[in-house]
DNA sequence: GTTCTCGGTGTACAGACGTACACCGAAACT
DNA sequence: AGTTTCGGTGTACGTCTGTACACCGAGAAC
C-alpha cells in the first residue's frame, strides 16, 4: 500500500481541517490552540506548519470551503428551463426553489455553516472580511436576477441593493438556525415554512413597490 | 478622602466590565484571559474572583447590561400621545422612530453591541442563550405591539411573529453594522436610511397581506 | 475600642501554549 | 543509483495560563 506524496499531504491536510471543524464546535476559531489541532489529528505540533501557516490561515480555507457549493446552489435555483409566465408565479417559483436548496444543503454541511455563523462576526479581521466578502458577492448575484424580472422596471438600482440585502439578511439568519438545529426534522419543516412565508411577503410585497413612491 | 466598601467595589466591578469589553474588541470573550483583563484592571488576577466566578459570569452580565436600555428605548419608539389616524401613516410613524432610536442608541454603546453582535453566536453556551433570550422578547414586544394596530386584523398570530421575526432580524443587521461603524457620519446616515427604506418596504408590503390567501 | 468582614496583595506551582532546531525516512527527481 | 525534497518526529525553551494559599489593612459592626 503505497501512497503518493500530495496523497498524504492532501489527506492529513482534510483531517486537519475535519479535527478544527470539530474541536470549534461550541468555541470561536481564536480559542482553538495549535497544540490541540495536532494532538486531535495525531501529528507533532510543528507539523502542522506544513499545511498552514497559522490557525487563521486554517480559517480562510475553511471559509472558502463552506461558500464554494452555497453560492452555486444558490444560482441554480433562480435558473428555469421554462420560466414561469407572470412575475407573481416567478417570485414564487424562485422563493421555493431557494429555500428548498437551503433546507436541503445546509443540514447536510451543518458544522461548516455553525462555523461560519460562529466566525463571520467573532472571527479574526482577515477570516471576518472574507465571509463578508462571500455574502456581498451572493447579495449581488441575487440583485442581477431580480433585476432580470420584467416587471422590476419600476425599481430602482439603490432598491434592488435594498432588497436584496433584506432576502440575504433572512436567509442568513434561517441558515444559522438550522445549522444550530443539528437536523432535526420538526425544526427544519418550521424554518422552511417560515423562511418560505417570509419571502412570499417581501416579495409580494415588493410586486407593488414603486421607487418613485 | 475616605470611599465606603460598596462604592469601592462596585467601582472595580465597572473598571473590570469596562476592561473586558476593550480588550475583546477583535476576538470573542472566550479568547480573554483572567489574567489579561486584572492586568488592564490594575489589580491582581486571583481579586477577579472577589467579583465574578469565571470569565463566562462576567459575559452574562454585559449582555443583561447591554440590553437594559435598549428595549425600553425600542419600545418608546412605539407609543404615541396622539397615534397617526390610518395604518400607514401609524406604520411609517413607528418606523421612523424605531430607526431614529437605534441609529442615535447604537452609536453611543457601539462598544455593547459589537460584543452582543460577536457572542450571539459565537459567545459560550450560557451567553449564546442570554443573548437569544433577550431578542425573543423584543421580537414577542413587537408583535403584540402590531397586533394593536386596527388593520391587523386579517393577520394569524403565526403570521404576526413570522413578520417581528423578519423586522428584528432586519433591525439586528443593521444594528450590528452600526456597531462596527464606530459612530462614521456617512455609514451611520447610510444605514439609517437603508433601515428605513427596507422596513417601509416589508410593512407596506404587510398592509395588503391576508393570512388567508 | 475591639472584633469582624472582605477587597486586594504576593508568592508559588503545574500545566499548556507557540515555536525554534536538528533530525529521520521514504517518495520523487536526475 | 545517487541525490534531493519534504511531511512528520522529538526535544527544548521561555512565556502565559488558572488557581491555591497565607496574608494585609481599612471600613463596618458591636
């Protein structure tokens, strides 16, 4: 049983960042130490340098993870191969699709998404800035497609932003709670209904917006 | 110059309470050492004992601190001598006061709420809850305060904390934008303004809600 | 005026921390 | 076949951590 070189680097490499992922859960990244990391992973201390070059390093590939199939999920599910015919139906067709995708795919990375929530706030300057970076990049891509919409003529550029912000802002927060949530199913059905109710309304809402007033 | 014992201690407990909260700007509390904040103190580490149990005691109580004026002031927000005739005009009225209360408030306790913002979420267990404690009775404060309005009639009490949910979520968003804005003129006014904008949005939007479809 | 209470002090210790350094052995290169 | 590369090891250091213990001195209680 021989193995390649970056076989084994890639392979202690992931149960590093499998033994953060863990050893975080219920702490922030910072209080985590260097020491523990290795002892979890069953390597020397030092040869965690050989992978990165600080523990806050650890957290930006842990970042870049997380957000890598989020955002992608995320576009896919405002894409039709027919849309629907009127902007109501489309609204609420895309609502669906979204928050079906996020119920689906966050239980299933939970920790990852418990780490993110945990770190977008509490986490170092450089791991905070890169989640925040992530976010504004899903908040745009979100404002392009809602523009698509024909009737979202009436809106203005600073009101797309506006709103979109706003349906980022909600989903952000049903995302942290059903990572908290750990899967549990009666938990997960509540999110869904409630973050479904709650786009419905904005959005709704936002059919009768007029930027002008 | 003689200070009796409970002015005296009361006034290392603030100096300590003081000394946490400067020292965790940056990194969660749990990364704080005893040590650390007798340090800034002036006092020597085993006396931190004399005022709180562990680091984590201490976080409880700038959490009941930091929300203690906050929730009066919201509710404040919300009562009127002479109410505004129909419901728009009342929705936009509270609107425009519960953004002016938390654009002026935020600012000057900005230290408060970006430690509330970091240990939502990334705080010890027993601060994680303290902090979710107080913002369900905000949320709870709001919808009662919406059922009030004459025209909510048509709304469900599932509906009713659905729409608090969304509103306070949005609010907290803000909130902790303008904690990290330190106080910055131009992001304050920004804010401000997207705040407002965004709940008009949601409550004019709810006006022509109907529960029942 | 004597005694008690209690916030703050100083010393001391065992353990965990980050990291520097020299080293090993097998895969990879030539 | 000989040499280089590099992930992982083991030791060793100075520093910081939480906390136990004995002690002090001034305000409070009697």
């Amino acid at each position: 049983m021989t193995e390649t070189r970056v076989e084994r680097k890639e392979r202690t490499r992931r149960a590093i960042l499998d033994a953060a992922l863990e050893l975080c859960e219920g702490q922030p990244l910072a209080a985590l130490s260097l020491r523990q990391v290795a002892k979890q992973v069953g390597i020397v201390p030092t040869a965690f340098y050989r992978h990165f070059e600080s523990i806050d390093q650890l957290g930006l590939a842990l970042v870049d993870e997380s957000f890598s199939s989020l955002r992608s999920l995320l576009k896919a599910a405002r894409t039709f191969d027919s849309p629907p015919a009127n902007d109501r139906a489309l609204f609420l067709a895309v609502v669906d699709n979204s928050v079906k995708a996020l119920v689906t795919h966050v239980p299933k990375a939970d920790r990852h998404y418990r780490f993110i929530a945990r770190e977008r706030l509490a986490g170092s300057a450089t791991v905070r800035e890169a989640v925040r970076h992530q976010l504004e990049l899903i908040e745009r891509e979100l404002a392009t497609d809602i523009a698509r919409v024909p009737g979202a003529g009436r809106w203005s550029g600073d009101d797309l932003l506006i709103l979109a912000n706003l349906l980022v802002n909600a989903m952000l927060s049903h995302a942290e709670e059903l990572a908290l949530a750990g899967g549990r199913a009666d938990v997960v059905r509540r999110v869904e209904s409630t973050a479904r109710r709650q786009l419905h309304m904005v959005l709704i809402g936002a059919l009768s917006w007029d930027s002008s007033r």
